[in-house]
C-alpha cells in the first residue's frame, strides 16, 4: 500500500524562536521516520498548494484570515504567548491548511475501488500544527485549523466526515468549529486537565450537532487500554452510527510518555495500533492524517514511524512495548452513561 505524504520545506521557514517547543527541527524527526529504508517505494511525498482565503473561510473568520496575513506581512509578532508568527510564517501557514486540499484532489482523482486504490492514505506532515486555532482566533501554537479546512471542504460536498484527534491536547478549535454540525463528527482523546481546559464528557455537540462530539478526557498516566476500550465502547457505537465517508486523523504525538509537555503513558506502539484501529472505520482512499503536536523528538520520530508501518503494512517492530493498565476506565463508563441519558448509540 502506498501513502501520499504531503509535506513541504516551508514549514520549517515558520521561525518560532529558539526556546519554543513547537520548532523547526521537529521536521528533522519526520523527516527521519520518512526516509527509513523499509518504507523505500511505498511513500509519494508531493508538494503542497496553499490554501484559498475562500476555503479558509469555510472555517475561519474574514478578520481572522486578515489578522493573521496583516501580522505576517508587517513582519511579525505574536498571536498569544504561545503564537508567534515571522513573515515566512504565512506561505507555511497557507501550505499546511491546503496540504489536506492537495491530499483531496490527489486521492479523489484516482478510480473508486473495489480494488483498493493506490494510493491507500494520504498523511500531511505539516507545521504550524492546527486544531486549537477556532473560527476566529489563532492559539496554541496554531494559526489556521489545518485538518478543519480539509473536513469542510470534504462536507461542502456532501461528505460525511469523522475527525479522530489524538493529541495529547484537546481539539478545541476543531470542536468549536463543528459544534453545531451533523456532517462532521468530532472525536478527541486528550490528557484532562490539560491545556486549553476544554474538553469535558459534558461537550457532546449543539442542536443538529447534538452527539457527534466526543470527548474523552484522560487522567495523566493513561494508557492506550483506555483508548482501544473506548472504541469497542461508546466511541466506537457513535462512529458506526454515524458512518463516516472520510476520516481524517489530527494525529498528534504529544501523549508519548517521554514527551515534555503532557503526561499520558503512550509508546510509539500504541500510536501504531490506535491508528489500525480507527482506519478500521475508514475506506482505502478516503483517509487522511494530519501531524499535530509532539515535542520530544525521538518520540516524534518513532512515533510517526510506527504509524507509517501500521499503514503500510510494514510490520516494523517498535521501540517500546505497548502500554497497558493504568488509570482511566472510569471516563469510557461515564461518557457511556452520558450519552445513554441522551438516547444517543453508545
Ligand atoms: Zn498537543
């Protein structure tokens, strides 16, 4: 199986100063995981289009769009005091929002299966990372909501389309910006309490939008037991009710055990299996993944490896065993019982 990698040198122009987590040289890491010699002939690595302001306004305020080309275009700053953009910070904003509209155009043009299609998965390995930045603000090391541009775009034709965001963060911008929908179902496993403090059971979606938002918010020290559970749970009834015609995965790798800013207990592993299992609700051709987060970078490195092995097949050993035990299976029985007070499938 081959997968289109969609990533540029762009990226690694968004200079985020020298102290901040979020920096080029986690493109270094990638880079390593993508140039390992057993994936030799089963990646396509193409070039990013930037995204329009028409499609980032599919998601994103006009001021927010305009805040962020005026800043750029003056120089530089800072959003927030985790934010801060220089003026190469925008092409790479732009590619990374149009990364997933390129892996679109690419995936989409190939004939539907039976047979499997060539071109199995499409992962956009991109900086600034995306799913904190809301309709209308940047935060969070995010400027544009890179993998809700894509889930738009896909839904303003008439896809149904499930995000699963890993991140060891909450997907607040993501949720935000489908909240009210019932063509975009949102997932999110995070570390709770964490940054940016949403994120609780209690966030299930808004009116039409009711019960395609899932969060589930992990204690520190988690394992990836409670991840797998809650697929064959609650998460796991929600996705088949809904029965996604994309899914597209913020995978972030930030809940790696030796990562510096959050305390889940994954191994890289774990990001292996969690991601068989959620393409198990996908079809061969209409699956994408989006890097997020992950700020150790051996951790970064082996993670991303093991996912590429899980897609391509490879069946490289991992680094670490995988995790298991710990707390949290009190969170998949409480978002159970939740959405069973609201009649929702769980
Ligand atoms: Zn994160």
């Amino acid at each position: 199986m081959t997968v289109l990698v969609v990533t540029s040198d762009r990226f690694a122009a968004h200079d985020t100063g020298r102290w901040h987590p979020e920096r080029a040289a986690r493109l270094t890491a990638t880079a390593a995981a993508l140039r390992d010699p057993e994936f030799e002939g089963a990646l396509r690595v193409i070039e990013p289009r930037p995204a329009t302001d028409a499609e980032l306004m599919l998601v994103h305020s006009a001021e927010h769009v305009g805040r962020i080309r005026v800043l750029a275009n003056s120089g530089g700053g800072s959003i927030d005091a985790d934010t801060p953009l220089v003026a190469a910070s925008l092409p790479a904003a732009l590619a990374a929002a149009g990364s997933g509209l390129s892996a679109i155009e690419t995936l989409s043009a190939q004939p539907a299966g039976p047979p499997s299609p060539e071109l199995d998965t499409a992962f956009c390995v991109v900086r600034p990372p995306g799913h904190h930045a809301t309709a209308t603000t940047a935060m969070g090391f995010c400027l544009f909501n890179n993998v809700a541009v894509s889930a738009a775009a896909l839904a303003a034709r008439g896809e149904r389309v499930l995000i699963a965001d890993f991140d060891a963060h909450h997907g607040n911008g993501t949720q935000d910006i489908f909240y009210g929908r019932d063509d975009v179902m949102m997932v999110s496993w995070h570390e709770f309490p964490q940054y940016p403090g949403s994120g609780r059971i209690e966030e299930m979606g808004a009116g039409r939008g009711l019960g395609t938002t899932l969060n589930i918010p992990l204690p520190s020290g988690a394992t990836v037991e409670h991840y797998l559970a809650s697929l064959e749970g609650p998460v796991g009834a929600a996705i088949e009710a809904f029965a996604p015609t994309w899914v597209l995965i913020s995978a972030g790798y930030d809940g790696h055990r030796r990562d510096p800013l959050c305390g889940l207990a994954l191994t890289d592993a774990d990001f292996g299996a969690l991601t068989g299992a959620l393409l198990g609700w996908s079809t061969p051709g209409r699956r994408m993944l989006f890097l997020e987060g992950g700020y150790d970078l051996e951790a970064l490195r082996d993670s991303l490896r093991a996912t590429l092995s899980t897609i391509t097949d490879a069946g490289l050993p991992p680094v670490d065993r995988p995790s298991w035990g710990g707390p949290g299976a009190e969170v998949i029985a409480s978002l159970d019982a939740a959405r069973r007070r609201l009649d929702l499938p769980a």
